[in-house]
C-alpha cells in the first residue's frame, strides 16, 4: 500500500461540519417533500407536462432524500470518506463540495466515460 493510498481519517472538527451540512440538507429537501407531496394531493398543475414536473422533482427530491440519509449512516459507521470502488481516501476538500459522493475522483471519471 502507497501513502496515497492509504486512509486519512477525517478529524472530529470534518465529521461534525460534514454532519451539519448533511443534516440541513435533509431538513431543506423533507420540507420541500412535503411541498411538493402537497402539490399531488392538491391536483399537482393545471396541465399533463406541470403534473409530470412535479412528479419527476418528488421522485428527485425522495432520491436526495435517501442518498443523504445513506451518506448520514457511512458517516456514522466511519465508511463515509472511503471511495466505494478503490476504498482509498476521498479528500475532504471533495467532500465538502459534494457530500454526497462516493467515488475519489479517478472512479468518478472513469464511471462517467462508460
């Protein structure tokens, strides 16, 4: 195993900015779940295309929803900054730009060209 390689924990100061950041999102993306829930029990739009926008950002926002809550549960078993492909260290820097990642860079890429 390289030094790239190897694990760097996060520090308490990173897991607890991360955990806030993850559990304000989620409070944000449950409140506009119910908006948009309201919404579709409501009638959802005036037209076909409103409806079907309305429905593809409650099944976009449940998604979230579950990606964070997901991201919540690896931060908490300690799994949470480890790239789910290679295992290696995915930096915090990443992870505060894209909390809810869970891919290094070089997997995200080589996923993205498949």
């Amino acid at each position: 195993m390289t030094q790239h390689d190897e694990h760097v924990m996060l520090s308490e100061v990173q897991v607890q900015t991360i955990s806030e950041n993850l559990q304000s999102q989620l409070m944000w993306r449950a409140s506009r779940l119910d908006e948009l829930r309201a919404l579709v029990e409501g009638g959802g739009g005036t037209d076909d295309g409103s409806k079907q926008g309305v429905l593809a950002d409650l099944a976009a926002t449940e998604r979230t929803i579950t990606e964070i809550r997901d991201a919540l549960e690896r931060l908490a078993d300690g799994s949470y900054s480890r790239c789910a492909d290679c295992g290696t260290s995915i930096p915090f820097e990443r992870l505060k730009i894209r909390p809810l990642t869970r891919h290094c860079v070089p997997c995200r890429q080589r996923h993205e060209a498949r």
